[in-house]
C-alpha cells in the first residue's frame, strides 16, 4: 500500500485529478464528507488530506510515502526527504513586496514580516542587509500598512492580494511550484511502486 499526502485544498484535488487519470482512483475521496483518509486497496492507494504546510512533516517521518508539497516549504524547513518531481502546478513565487513606492535607502535595519524566516534571512544575508524579522502566520500584506513592517516576504500568486492592499513586489525572491517528495526509506523499500506511480504521473505532466 502506497500511503499518499495530499496538500487539503485545490492544488491537492488538482494533482488527485492527476493521479486519478494515471490509474491511481479512489472514487470515495470525491464524495463530499469530512473524512481524512481514503483507500484503494484494489489500486494499492491510500490518501490523507493534511494541511499543505504539514505534507513535509508526514512524508519525512514515514507516515506517508509520497506526498505534494510546495518548494517554499521544502526551502524554508529543509526536510529530509526526496524530491522526485517538479509537478509544475501549484505555481507562484517567493517575493518581497512593499507599500506603493517604497524604496530601502539602506540607512536603517530593514523591518521584514513573514511566514517564511528562513527564507528571508538567507536572503537579506546574501545581499549583506540587516533586518529584523516578524513572524507573522498569516494576512501578512497588513504588516506593511499598519506600520508594523517596512516590506514583506511572502508568496505570490496571481498578485490580486497585494494589488488590493496598495502594495507591490520590490523583488522575487525564486520561484515556486509543487514538488512530489517520498520518505528516503520508504522509497527503499516501495521503490517498484514509486517509480511506477512517478512514470505514469510525469507522462500526464509533460
Ligand atoms: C497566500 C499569500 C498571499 C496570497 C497571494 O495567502 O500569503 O496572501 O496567497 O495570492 P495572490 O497573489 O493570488 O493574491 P493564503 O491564501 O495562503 O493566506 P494567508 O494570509 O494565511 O497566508
């Protein structure tokens, strides 16, 4: 049995679209209910729908096989696992943004808000620039406006949140997309079944 992280949400019914037409179905995961977990055992399949940021932390500790997670999280919490495949979906960028108009002149410590303190501090190291970071879990674009922050580090998609909010990108950072991961154990062990799954989704994907 092959134990699959699905990200909750559309970027995880997206790559189960995808995994469906590759021969991987489990009719009942489309029924609309509040279950979690879904199996196939004829398909050899079971899914878990998780929280899109906790796909690393199941994959990494084996409670999953496979699963789908974006490459903002594999940057920021560096997880231990294998990264098999660029799924080419799911795909926005690390930015930073600021209020309309802002410009750093450099004079005083830089004022970040983010999610991503890893990834921003290895950003601003790379270019020498002091900051001060505010870790924020959410809504992060309020920061900027209310003064809390100067710019932001945050993902960006279509651009609409940051248009809303009269702010702009400054910067992008890199870009994202979701990547397909597997447990380095488990790949050992279910090798045949990743590669066969792998072979079948990478055709679909292009
Ligand atoms: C993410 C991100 C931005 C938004 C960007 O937020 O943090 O706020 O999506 O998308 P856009 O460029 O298409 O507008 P999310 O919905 O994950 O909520 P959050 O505020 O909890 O981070």
């Amino acid at each position: 049995m092959l134990n699959i992280a699905l990200p909750k949400g559309r970027l995880g019914e997206k790559i189960y679209d995808i995994f469906e037409r590759a021969g991987y179905e489990c009719p009942s995961i489309k029924e609309n209910n509040r279950k979690l977990i879904f199996e196939n055992a004829e398909k050899g399949v079971r899914y878990f729908w998780v929280k899109p940021s906790d796909v690393s932390i199941y994959v990494e500790r084996g409670a999953a096989d496979i699963g789908i997670c974006g490459k903002d999280i594999l940057a920021e919490y560096s997880p231990d696992v294998y990264e098999l495949l660029d799924c080419k979906t799911g795909v926005c960028r690390l930015a930073v943004a600021a209020k309309k108009g802002f410009h750093d002149d450099g004079q005083n410590t830089l004022k970040v808000a983010t999610k991503f303190v890893k990834c921003a501090e290895a950003y601003y190291a790379s270019k020498g620039r002091d900051i001060d970071i505010i870790h924020l879990n959410g809504s992060i674009e309020l920061a900027p406006i209310l003064g809390l922050s100067d710019v932001i580090v945050d993902i960006v998609e279509t651009g609409t949140t940051l248009k809303e909010n009269d702010l702009e990108v400054v910067e992008t950072i890199f870009p994202i997309s979701a990547r397909l991961i597997a447990n380095k154990a488990g790949f050992k062990f279910k090798t045949a079944e990743i590669e066969a799954l792998l072979s079948k989704v990478k055709l679909l994907i292009g």
